[in-house]
C-alpha cells in the first residue's frame, strides 16, 4: 500500500510567498503562443498512465528496514522549501511492498542550479532513501542563491561552495575547478563507503560526467548519467558512460522554452526601459572609463522611444529557444526581427509566421548581417562572436546583447577581447558591461553574457511551472536507478548509450502537471491532445529503453531487456 508523502509545514510564510508567487496577469493571461507546427491530434488519455519505473525486489538484499527512510520521512523544521505535487505523485506511483526503489547506498554527484525547486529534487531522493553525506552538488555562479545553499546544508547534503571567476570569459574554468573539488569529495566518500551500488551523475551541461577522474572510475563501473541540455549531450557522448537524455525528451523540448522566453522578454524589457530612463547603473571602475558610452547608449534608445521609432531585435539561433523567444517578443507587440541559423532549413516557415502576425522578420545567411539589429539575443549555446571579433568592433551603432543559453557561451571571444584590453582589472563577471568599439559606439553585454534569466533569486521560472522539468529529472533518476540494477543483476555495463526518457514516465509527469490548477495553462493546452505514447515516442531523442518491469500489482520474476 502507498506511503503518501506529507505536506510539508512552512515555517517562513513570506519567504514562501514569494516563491509561489506569480502575477494576476500571468495566471490570467489567456493569449496562447502559436504553434507552427503541422501536428496530427488525437484524444487525449482520461487515464493516468501508471509509472513505467517498478522495480525488481533483487536488490543485492537491500531491503525496506534496512533504510529509515522508508518509513520515516526527512522533515528538516524551518526550511521553506516548495511543494512539487508532481514529485509527490511519482514518489506515490513507486511505493510497492516488492519493488519500492532504495537510493541508500546511492552515490549522486550533481552539477546543477541552486534554486528552490533543486531542494525540492534533493529531497525526493533523500525520501526515497537517498542520505544527504552521499549526495554531493555543486551550483552556477550565475544562479547560485544563498538561502538555497542554506537549505542544502541543513539537509546535510554535501555542498561545494562557487570559487570566484578572476576575469571575464573565465566561468568554464572557475567551474570546472568546482566539478573536480567536488568529485574528489565523493571520491572520498565512495572509497568509505562498505557498500555502493552506483553511481547517478546528475548533470547540466556535460561537466561533471566528462570530469569525473580516471582513479574514480574504479570505485565503481555501475554510472550512469542524467543530463538536461543540448550542449552538455555532446560532451557526455565522449564519455565512458551511458546517459539519458532529459535534454531531448519531447515534453522538456515544448513546455520548457515558451517558460524561458517569458523571463528572457520581461529581463529584457525591464532592462531596455532602465537604460532609456538614463538608469543604465555600471560598476565604478567602469563608470571612471565609459562614462561617454553609457551616454550614447542611453541617448541612442531613448531617442527611439520617445520618437516612437522601432526597436529591431536579432535573434542568434532558431531553436526551441530562439523560437519561443521570437513567439514571445511578438506577444509583446514587437514588430522588427533578424533572425539567423546556421540550418537555414529552420528558417522556411519564417514568411508564413510574418504574415500571421503582421510583422517583418528577416532571415539572414550571414551573421554579419545581425548588425542591423538594435538588440542581439544569443540562443544558440554556443559562442556566436568567434571568428567575429572584427564584426562587432566595426558595428557603428549602440547594441545591446542578451544570452538565454548557458554559462559565458554566447559572446565568449567578445568577453575575452574586452577583458584583454583592460589587463590588471578585475570584472565583476556578473554585471552589465560596456564596450566601446573601434568607431566609438558601446556595446552592452548584458550581466556580463550570462544568461538574463537569473537573477540571483530562489527561482526563474515560477514553482508550479517548473516542477515539470524537475518531474522530468526525477523520472531519469529513476529510469537511471532500474538500469543500475538490470547491469548488476548481469553483472556487467552495455557498451555506452545516449539513452531516450522513457515515454510513459514523460506521459505521466505531463498528466500530472496539468492536475495541478496553478499550472499556467498557455503553457500545457497547445500539446494536451496531441500527446499519445507513439507522438512523445517519435519526438524524443534517444536510444530506446525498454523495460520489463512488473505493474505495481505483480510480483512475478523480473526480466530485463536494454537495446
């Protein structure tokens, strides 16, 4: 019978507050963004499907008593941490007397965004049995929130604190040295440990898996990792190690990006309306050195506004990101866009998006040609001024630059150019930077090019939306956990896979999400319908897993199968 997870008691109900919190107007908000997509729609299912994730009782005679926190739930007094009802509809959906998955003698190391939402993931696993001295994570400089890290700490999960970046450009490297002090940490601990079953690499951005040091690798041969984004894919495939692709599951890839997009337009409108203000606010030594610029970059965009003049956006990138962000900034009433792909393919539908919306959107080949654009949002996770550096020191207007990637990506060579002209000054590498080019005009790289959708607080995208992300990194644990256990069961690894998120544990997280009546329904409605097992099935990156694990009410043997 299922052990139902307790609401959990907030002791800080203002701190609570603003964690839930979303305005009126966006719950409200009606306005649906468009789908361009040519989609073939069938009913959708009355039922939840049940969790595809049960597990074998052969669990090297690990059994339920063995681990306290079976029964007896971790319930840390005074952290607010939020409520994912998604989280708790999948802990339901595992709770079996034969085959309720054990984390206990679980290794996890995490590369991951510290927002509140993360604390939440953790805590899962620590109710699953997971225990906090075997659960290691390190954070991102540019989302890091410190209360965050409080609540972690309380858990007694084990924490590695963000180095500093000492100069532009740099936040690959200060990362990666935070990645290898906190495998050395678990390294530590694994060497302690007188059981271990495996290893679940969480990642974000392939650079925990691809760090992981040669010595640690024999410790234990049952990894597996868990990553969810694009970029970080390409760096575990050159890995030793299998992993599954949250990144390239089909419900990530519609719902998470038009979420982004909203945050990345209100970042970039709130910044736009401060520098035609004349509040552009820079650090001091900047002030002393670009007084001028800053000058000439609010008089440029002030002179738009109040002459009513449009403001033209370039879009870096055509993605799902780029799309949505295109999608969003429509929604906003914007009419001016250049947009650039390097798959022009990507670009065929553009002239029919134009017309449905009345506005002009020109496609371009070169990127040179994004110059004519007033704003450049980079959406490509990649650096888009290599080889460019000559580009944007001939641009002869003021620009602004935004990144919705990842890390310094987007403008890496511009970052690593302004830095070399100021050597022996050190940067605040998250706050706005101004550049004066060759023919005097500023560049604005907006947070230092990290990503404008962070900001420093417990979240970015509001709770009862993002849970379905976390759901998602959930089930991958779990798909992860079964996997571990058929290669024990067989005492041997399958030669590496980039493995697909199984279907029906993205079907049921989906199912679930829009359960919950705070769910912003513009973000679920468009695809509901549209949803089978074969679409999601289809639309999902990955090799195939199949499992042969028995329904919640079986206790037949078990087989596995991994193709």
């Amino acid at each position: 019978m299922a052990n139902p997870r307790p609401q959990r008691s907030y002791s800080t109900p203002n701190l609570l507050s603003r964690l839930e919190s979303s305005t009126e107007s966006q719950a409200n908000e009606q306005k649906t963004l468009s789908v361009e997509q040519n989609l073939s729609r069938s009913n959708s299912r009355d039922i939840l499907m049940s969790s595809s994730l049960l597990f074998s009782s052969h669990r090297s005679n690990i059994t339920r008593s063995s681990s306290p926190f079976f029964t007896t739930k971790v319930s840390p007094e005074n952290l607010p941490i939020p409520n994912l009802p998604v989280l708790d509809a999948i802990y339901d959906s595992v709770q079996n007397k034969e085959h309720t998955p054990n984390f206990e003698n679980y290794v996890f190391v995490c590369g991951q965004h510290l927002l509140s939402t993360t604390v939440s993931l953790m805590k899962w696993i620590m109710d699953l049995g997971g225990k906090g001295e075997n659960i290691f994570i390190v954070g991102k400089s540019y989302s890091n929130n410190s209360e965050v890290i409080d609540w972690l700490n309380k858990l007694g999960i084990q924490h590695t604190p963000t180095s500093e970046q000492d100069a532009l450009g740099k936040f690959v490297d200060a990362y990666e040295d935070d990645v290898r002090d906190m495998w050395t940490k678990a390294s530590d601990r694994m060497r302690k440990l007188s059981y271990l079953e495996g290893v679940i690499v969480l990642d974000d951005g392939g650079h925990v898996l691809a760090k992981m040091p040669k010595k640690t690798r024999k410790i234990s041969k049952f990894v597996i990792g868990i990553e969810q984004t694009s970029s970080g894919i390409a760096s575990a495939q050159s890995t030793q190690y299998s992993t599954i692709q949250v990144a390239s599951s089909l419900i990530k890839g519609l719902v998470e990006p038009p979420m982004i997009a909203e945050i990345v337009a209100d970042k970039l409108m709130e910044k736009l309306s401060t520098i035609q203000e004349g509040q552009l606010e820079l650090d001091l030594t900047e002030k002393d050195q670009s007084e001028i610029s800053r000058t000439k970059m609010v008089d440029y965009f002030a002179k738009k506004k109040s002459s009513d003049e449009t403001i033209c956006y370039g879009i870096v990138g055509y993605g799902h990101i780029g799309q949505a962000v295109l999608m969003r900034l429509i929604a906003n009433g914007n009419k001016d866009f250049i947009i650039f792909d390097a798959d022009n393919t990507k670009l065929a539908s553009i002239h029919e998006l134009e017309k449905a919306h009345n506005v002009t959107i020109v496609p371009i080949k070169e990127l040179n040609n994004i110059n004519n654009a007033d704003i450049i949002i980079g959406c490509t996770g990649k650096d888009i001024t290599a080889n460019k550096d000559e580009m944007f020191k001939a641009i002869r207007s003021p620009k602004i630059l935004i990144s919705c990637s990842s890390k310094d990506s987007e403008f890496h060579t511009l970052l690593s150019y302004i830095q070399s002209a100021h050597r022996g000054i050190t940067f605040n590498p998250l706050s706005d930077r101004l550049f004066k080019n060759g023919f005097g005009n500023p560049l604005l790289v907006v947070k230092g090019g990290m990503p404008i959708n962070f900001d420093g607080s417990h979240r970015s995208v509001p709770v009862h939306d993002i849970q379905v992300i976390r759901g998602l990194k959930a089930q991958a644990i779990l798909q992860g956990y079964e996997m571990i256990q058929a290669w024990r069961k067989a005492n041997d690894v399958p030669t590496p896979k980039s493995y697909k998120l199984t279907v029906k544990g993205q079907l049921e997280v989906f199912q679930e999400w829009i359960k919950d009546p705070k769910a912003t329904k513009k973000y679920w409605e468009p695809f509901k319908e549209m949803l089978t097992e074969d679409y999601i099935s289809k639309h999902s990156v990955g090799d195939e897993y199949i499992s042969s694990m028995p329904s919640a009410a079986s206790t037949s043997a078990v087989s596995y199968r991994l193709r």
